[in-house]
C-alpha cells in the first residue's frame, strides 16, 4: 500500500491570521508564608502572613491579597493552590495537618484538603515532618470566592516556619479562565 503525504505549506501564501483566543501564559502567581512559629490549633491562621520575600521571588500579575487569615483572588479563574505544612515536636504528635477551606459566598466555608503527617519521637530533641496537598479552585467571583487555612494538632506540634527559606507556604497560580 502507497503513503501519501499531504503538503501543508503547498499553497500558503502571506501570514497566518492569529487568534484573540490565544492564551499568553500564567496572568497570576503569588506565594505567602506564616513569618513566626505557633503551637496550637488554629482556624483560620491568622497571625504574621506576608508576601514571600526571597531572592529571586517575584509575583506575577496583581497578586493575593490577605486580611484575617481570608485571602482574596485577584481575577476571576481557575486557580492552583498549592500548600506546604512542616512542624515540629519533640514527642509525638499523631495528627498534624494543614487545612484548607472554601467559600463561594463570602460567608460559610467548606473544608476541601488536607495536607496530615504526624511526628514519633526518635531522638532525644525534635523531629521534624511535612506535608502537602494541592486543589484547583473555581473563582467565578472575586468578592465572593475566598479561601483560607487551619492548623490543627492533637499534641501541640509546632507550625515551623521562617522567612529566609521556604518551610510552611502557600502557593497561587491562575491556570486559565473560568
């Protein structure tokens, strides 16, 4: 049996026209940090959030904005949201977990993810342990969508963070439109 072959640029003259529909890459991407250690359960974390500020970071697009622990979207889209939870203790600590909770009317909030590790005591000072988890957020409004994040412990773990390297952190990409 004989291949054919069909010749696309036969015929072609000038210049492709272009699309307005043409996506021109990632239009937001933030990253925040909790910028002091706690100990304790906490819904949402409030306390000591900040833009990450490490060499070489640099926001894209308008960025997060953060006020009591809510975070409110820049645009409207599909977001990314990736999170990071480390901590602490000297002991053990069955559950340790970073949570991460939802609204799409600005007022009751549903959990969707957890990021859960726990810590055994294997030497004589602190072990330490994280995890992570990641969810893809619908914001089809930005004065009603809004997320925010929990810390919870059973035996009073740390929260271990610190603003000259990345421990516990928050990321947020815009993937495309809603």
């Amino acid at each position: 049996m004989a291949q054919t072959f069909l010749n696309l640029a036969q015929g072609v003259t000038g210049t492709l026209p272009t699309s307005n529909y043409v996506q021109g890459g990632i239009t937001e991407a933030d990253q925040w940090l909790v910028s002091s250690s706690f100990s304790a359960t906490t819904n949402p974390i409030v306390n000591n959030w900040e833009r990450v500020g490490l060499v070489g970071f640099s926001k894209i697009g308008t960025g997060m904005s953060q006020s009591s622990g809510i975070f409110t979207f820049p645009s409207t889209g599909i977001y990314k949201i990736f999170v990071v939870c480390s901590a602490f203790k000297s002991g053990d600590d069955r559950t340790i977990s970073k949570r991460i909770f939802v609204t799409t009317n600005n007022s009751s909030y549903t959990e969707v993810a957890m990021a859960d590790t726990s810590v055994s005591q294997v030497q004589s000072n602190n072990t330490h342990t994280s995890g992570s988890n990641t969810i893809y957020f619908d914001v089809t409004d930005t004065a009603n969508c809004k997320v925010k994040f929990g810390f919870f412990t059973n035996n009073s773990s740390t929260y271990y963070t610190s603003n000259t390297v990345l421990l516990s952190n928050v990321m947020f990409i815009r993937m495309g439109d809603t």
